[in-house]
C-alpha cells in the first residue's frame, strides 16, 4: 500500500488536488477519511485475526474479505489511467483471490482445543 500511495503523489496535480480537499472517496471529511481508514486496516487486522480466531471463523472472514477485495480491484483497475496503479491492483487482486481460494480449502474443524491437549 505504501509503495503505490508513495509514487501515486507524483501523478500530476495529484498533491495539488489534496491541498484543494479532494480525497480518495470524494472531498476530503471526516466520513471519508474513515472509509478509507476502514478500507485499510481490515487487511492488516485480517493476518492477525487468522492466526488469533478459531478456524471456523478466521475462515468465514477471510471468505468474505478475500472475495470483497478481489471484486472490489474490479473497477478500480478500470478506473485507473497509471500503469503502476494497475500493476498494484492486479497483484492486490491476485493476493485477494489466493487468501479467498486458501480460505476455500481450510478444514472446517477447530483444531486448536486437540493441540491444547
């Protein structure tokens, strides 16, 4: 993330739209910078999640998020007119799509109360 966000600040007017408030869901507020804020923390939770939640529900969460990210680089690659984003979206896709497909063939059981034993 950082690396695309660090080159994306040499687009072209890109630092000068920020100074006028426009941001990455519209102008810049308060509920905006907190979509963002949501949009970027739920993967970084996620890999701390999985190791900390029981199975079941690490794999219901990975499902669900894996697949919303993958589908959601969708139209964000279309939108995109740089090549650096779009090589940044395809690989956040393809990441998506292999947490989601990972998640897919997990085993359904809890396994962590028979290693407790």
């Amino acid at each position: 993330y950082i690396y695309c966000d660090y080159f994306a600040l040499y687009i072209p007017g890109k630092l000068a739209g920020m100074q006028d408030g426009e941001g990455p869901f519209g102008a810049v507020s308060q509920g905006t910078l907190l979509i963002a804020g949501v949009w970027l923390l739920v993967p970084a939770l996620m890999g701390f999640l999985s190791v900390c939640l029981p199975a079941g529900a690490s794999r219901i969460l990975n499902l669900a998020f894996g697949a919303f990210y993958c589908l959601a680089m969708i139209p964000l690659f279309f939108a995109s007119q740089w090549y650096f984003y779009k090589l940044y979206l395809v690989v956040e896709a393809l990441v998506a799509a292999a947490i989601f497909w990972m998640a897919l063939k997990w085993p359904r059981a809890d396994f962590s109360s028979a290693a407790a034993r």
